[in-house]
C-alpha cells in the first residue's frame, strides 16, 4: 500500500468515524477509523465531493 497522508477522522453523531487521505501522487482515500488498511481509493476531487455531499445530509445513508 502506498504511503497515505490521512486527515483527521470526522465523526458524526451516532454514525462510525470515517478519515480521508492522499498519497504522493495525488490520490485519494476514505476509510472508516481504525480500518485504513481497507480503504477505497479514488481521486481526491471525487472523495471530497462524497464528503461534502455527506456533511451536507445528501448521502448520509451511505455510511
């Protein structure tokens, strides 16, 4: 696994912590805390779109 720079975790009430990352050559990650060696990948833009969209209450059923 390449080496990943992850941000803090982000924890919603009552819902699992999930942490988003990048590595070296612009990729990004989301994993749920504590499980980072499962995360998915995609690019960055399009994880932090999710996220945006999840703190925002669109797609908070997804977690």
């Amino acid at each position: 696994m390449p080496q990943i720079t992850w941000e803090e975790p982000f924890c919603a009430e009552g819902n699992n912590c999930f942490r988003i990352g990048t590595d070296d050559t612009g990729n990004g990650y989301i994993a749920v805390l504590g499980r980072e060696d499962e995360a998915l990948t995609d690019t960055r833009e399009a994880l932090r779109t999710l996220i945006v969209d999840i703190k925002a209450g669109k797609a908070d059923h997804l977690l």
